[in-house]
C-alpha cells in the first residue's frame, strides 16, 4: 500500500512536539510538506523532516499529491484552513478547539461531508489509557450509578512551553478567542462528554486572573448537568504555578474512580467496601516530555484513512466539545444556566 503523504501547516510546538514526530514513527506516512509564516521556521522543519516548505498555506494545498493535513494553527485560522483543505480533498486533523463558534464548526463538518474526505479534532484525552479503562468500566457497570465528578486540566500557561514563550498567540484574543478553557478546559468537555454523554446545562464562573496583558480566561469553574443528571464540575486554569493536574475523579454508588489521580497509578477504584483497586498504565501525556509519548491521535487518523472508518473524534464530536466551552462563556456572561444544546438560558 501506498505511503500516505502529508502537509502540516502551522509549525509551532504542537506541531513540533506531537503531530510531526508522531507521523514520521507512522510507517503508512510520507511527511511531504510543511508550511509557516514565519520562513525560517518552516525552513528548519522542513529540513529536519526531508520536507517542502511553504509558507502560503494555499499554496500546499495546491499540491496534488497530498492526501492530508494537519492544521496547527491559532484557534482563529482552523476553521478557514479546515475548509480550504477539504475542499481541496484533503482528509484534515484539526487541532482543538476545532473553531471559534458553533457556526465555523458546522460548515467545517458540512465541508467534510460535501468533499467526502475525514475531518478529525485532535482531542488526544480519548487516547488516555486510563480513559479507555474508565469508558470500559463505567459500561460495565463497575461503579453501578454514578452520582457526581470533578474534572480538571491545569497548569502554569503557554508561555512555558509555546514556541513563542510569553509573546504566544495564545494570549491573543483576536487570534485565540479563548483562553484556558479552550486549551485546557475542550479536553474535559470532551473527555466527560466520552464517559458520561453530552451535557444539558452549564453554569460557569470564567476569568482572568492570573496572567498580565490579555483578555483571554485564565481561570474557569463550571458545574456541569448531563443528560443523566449527573451533576459535576470542570476546572480549567493557567495559574497552576508550581506543578499541573489533569485528573478526573468519578463518584458512584460502589465506589470512586480515580483517573491521574495518584502520582503511581493512573487508573484506581476505591470501592465502599474498603477494597482498592490500582492499575499502572500508560501516563497521561504532557507537553514536557519532549515527545517521548505518543497521544495515538496521528495514528488513530492515518488508520481511519486507510481503513475508510469514522475516527472517534469527528468534526461533529469536536463540534459538541466547543458548545460545552461556548456555552460555559455564555454562562459566565449572563450568570444564568444555559442550555448546552440550543445555547438557551433557563434560569
């Protein structure tokens, strides 16, 4: 079987870090080119990587022989670029959050399906070890009814791991649109949404507090309702100034389950019983191992091509993911609850 040959547009540390490491371990990929405005940059990468280099993304897009892109770029650019690509018959992997409202997401989904061509989000806490027991284990009734949780993903800032350190897009607004909870905070939507279904409504506290400079969150709580009516929160921060926590902690009627949790065990039940139940997996990935640790997004892409299957985060599970964070701004806004659905407040 053919190579499939790719093109990554947007060369900073998600792409350096995760996305081009990842498809040159793939042996099904070709890294064909790459593309940035800044020229020296693509440059590098390019040689680094026995690539093209670009600078216009259309111009890559131009390119016949590449069957798919990665578009790592600031939250502003993925749905325009998305779109561009699959139109131009490109499968796409978009980075997260896949856009910046709920109408980008959708014509993004509409272009996919109009082009016949797979339009992945790049939601890598699915990937987890420790999620996918938990998915396996929750549908197995492990913990019988499950009454509340708490999610979190926080840590010190971009600034400490952006390639562009403090002058990084991700503190701008008009580039970003959203600050921790769309870097942070999209995970946990989408990784609740994984294990317990989609969320009914939201009420949220949403701030910035911690960083100097920008308009974008730095700090957000939300409580969380899902269509069960289970009830929880999901913390998203870039003030955790010494150290990170990624945890989720689930509390059902046997007992709590535990997910990066514990600095030993990445998966743990304590039951009501008194027993415990610990399992070492696979560490959750983090932007300081230097790419030592596959997140298995590239590889989950690079097989639904050549298998022609669904991946797991399509752009309509990505689409659901931002309308939790949407409606979570809405909320902080308003101070009411809203509707995540319908974008409606209730209360």
């Amino acid at each position: 079987m053919n190579k499939i040959r790719v093109g990554v547009i947007g060369c900073g540390s998600i792409a350096q870090k995760r996305h081009l490491p990842e498809y040159k371990k793939n042996p099904n990929v070709e890294i064909a080119a790459v593309c940035d405005v800044i020229n020296d940059r693509a440059l590098a990468v390019a040689e680094s990587y026995g690539a093209e280099a670009f600078f216009d993304y259309r111009e890559l897009l131009k390119r016949a022989d590449i069957d798919a892109v990665s578009v790592c770029l600031p939250n502003a650019l993925h749905a325009p670029v998305t779109i561009a690509a699959l139109e131009a018959k490109k499968h796409v992997l978009c980075e997260k959050p896949m856009a910046v409202s709920s109408e980008e997401a959708q014509a993004m989904i509409t272009a996919a399906e109009a082009n016949g061509k797979k339009l992945m989000v790049a939601h890598n806490q699915r990937f987890v070890a420790s999620h996918q027991k938990a998915k396996q284990m929750l549908e197995d009734g492990e913990l019988g009814r499950i009454y509340s949780f708490r999610t979190t993903f926080g840590h010190g800032g971009p600034e400490n791991w952006s390639i562009d350190g403090a002058d990084s897009w991700f503190f701008d607004k008009e580039k970003a649109f959203v600050g921790a909870m769309g870097d942070l905070g999209v995970h946990k939507a989408d990784l609740i949404r994984y294990l317990l279904g989609e969320v009914d409504e939201i009420s949220a506290f949403v701030q910035t507090t911690a960083k100097e400079n920008t308009e974008v969150d730095d700090n957000a709580v939300c409580i969380l309702k899902m269509d069960s009516g289970i009830i929880g929160t999901l913390t998203a921060s870039w003030s955790y100034v010494a150290g990170g926590d990624n945890a989720t902690v689930l509390y059902g009627e046997k007992g709590v389950m535990e997910l990066e949790n514990d600095p030993d065990y990445s998966f743990r039940i304590r039951y009501k019983n008194g027993e415990v139940l610990n399992f070492e997996l696979d560490k959750i990935q983090t932007n300081e191992e230097g790419g030592q640790t596959t997140t298995h997004v590239i590889d989950h892409f690079v097989d639904s091509i050549l298998h022609d299957r669904e991946p797991l985060i399509t752009g309509e599970e990505g689409r659901k993911s931002l309308q939790v964070i949407l409606s979570a701004l809405e909320a902080s806004e308003t101070g009411k609850v809203v509707k995540v659905t319908g974008r409606v407040p209730v209360k």
